[in-house]
C-alpha cells in the first residue's frame, strides 16, 4: 500500500498530475474555440474540433503510463543511458 501512495503522491507525481491537468484544460479551450469557428463557418477547424480530444487522450495514456511506470526500471534505464557514450547513442524511440 505504501508503494500505491508513493506512486500517487510523491513529487515527482504532483509533477505529472499538474502537467496532466494543464495540457487537458488547454485541450478543452482549444476544442470549444475550434468548434466555435467551425459553428461560424470555417470547415477546416472541424477537423481541429475533433484532434484537440485526441491530444487529451494521448497526454491521459501517457500520464497514466508514467505514473504506473516502474521506478526501478526507470533508474535502471537511466543508468544505463548516463553510462553510454551521448555521441554513440541510439535512439530512444
């Protein structure tokens, strides 16, 4: 249980929760001022009406990926990355 709260509330997390709500509340202005010019009769912005969610969707998978995300994984990758030549780096993708 100790672990769950760590995950949930440490500052690393606050971080992520804070980040999370920003880019949603952001998303959400520009989906209403999207559908707002589409109501007005601009055709593109339709498209936009519907691609702000989806940027919404995308930032909640990633938050809620790296809250769940392993911290020992994570310091292991991390170790990993810092022992590695920068120049000789592949990418991290």
């Amino acid at each position: 249980m100790r672990g769950v709260i760590h995950r949930w509330l440490s500052p690393r997390a606050f971080l992520l929760h804070g980040e999370f709500l920003l880019v949603v509340a952001g998303c959400a202005v520009a989906t209403w001022w999207q559908a707002s010019r589409a109501l007005g009769g601009n055709g593109l912005s339709w498209f936009y009406t519907f691609e702000w969610p989806i940027f919404a969707g995308i930032a909640m998978a990633a938050w809620w990926h790296l809250i769940h995300e392993d911290p020992a994984a994570r310091a292991a990758r991390r170790r990993e990355r810092e022992s590695v030549d920068p120049a000789a780096r592949q990418a991290e993708w």
